[in-house]
C-alpha cells in the first residue's frame, strides 16, 4: 500500500516566507559546514566511543537536518499571501478573539511558523480553526473536541496578525 497524500499546505505571510527561507538557507550551507568542522575536529581527538564532543555535534547535526527537512517542507507547501484584510472575517494570518466556557482567548490562525512571537497558534486545519473560519464577531460556532465533546465558541474579534 503507498501513501499517496500530499502535505497539507500552510499560509504564510511573505515576511515569514522569507525569514523561513532565509534560516533554511544558512542552515543548508554555513550550518552543514560549521557542524561538518566540529565534527572533523572533534574526531581527530582519538577515540570515538568515549567523546562527548563528536557525540554532541553528531546530535545536532540530526537535529539540523530535521529541521532543514522541516522548513524544506513547510516552504515547498507554503500559500504565500499577503496579510488578509482588516474585515473582520476568520481566516489564516488572523489574531481570532474568542469566548469558550465564559473566558476570552486569543491566538493567530495560520502556521506557528509566521509568528516570531509568543502567542497560542491554532492550524485553520484544526477542528476549532476549520469551525471558526469565515465566521466574524458575533457569530458562535461550534466544533467537537478529541474527547468527543462538542464545544461552542463565540467570535469576538479578528485582526490581521501584525508580525
């Protein structure tokens, strides 16, 4: 059986494109060869079994290329657009508002890769993102929760993210 699904594509703003493309960039060059040089020099200091050097840039080598494949991904998929109208309307690149069991929280829908910033982010693909999408302040919505429930939600606001 092959998996034939693709990668579901995720919205970035264009200044999150490029600061994305700018990382993966570095890393697919000076990063692979500053960590190729630590390794290098970290195995001409003898036996390998009992170097905490090597064994350390060998880990993040790994994790480099994680992320390399990562942002690889993410990019190739990305909608790039620019930052949706101030109208109101719930959609990716928005800070959402909301009021779930009496308390306000808010959080930017998109890709937690466009915000450089500490804020909750919600995927549009989520079951809370893809019920709250095109509603605007006023409208409820609801959506059902990994534990079964259903949850209704009240939009109070939406604003483009203003990374």
């Amino acid at each position: 059986m092959t998996d034939t699904t693709t990668p579901a594509a995720s919205y970035l703003t264009q200044d999150a494109y490029d600061r994305l493309k700018a990382e993966l960039d570095h890393l697919s060059t000076e990063g692979r060869s500053e960590i190729s040089k630590r390794i290098e020099a970290a195995r001409e200091e003898g036996d390998l079994r009992e170097n905490g050097g090597y064994h350390a840039a060998k880990e993040e080598q790994g994790k480099m290329e994680a992320r390399i494949r990562q942002l690889t991904q993410l990019l190739e998929n990305a909608v790039v657009g620019e930052t949706p109208p101030d109208d109101g309307i719930v959609e990716p690149g928005m800070v959402v508002t909301i009021d779930m069991f009496g308390d306000e929280m808010r959080f930017l829908l998109g890709s937690r890769e466009i915000s450089g910033e500490d804020i909750d982010v919600y995927s549009e693909k989520s079951p809370l993102g893809e019920a709250i999408l095109g509603k605007k302040a006023g409208d409820s919505a609801t959506y059902t929760a990994p534990n079964g429930k259903d949850i209704t939600v009240k939009v109070l606001e939406a604003k483009p993210y203003q990374g």
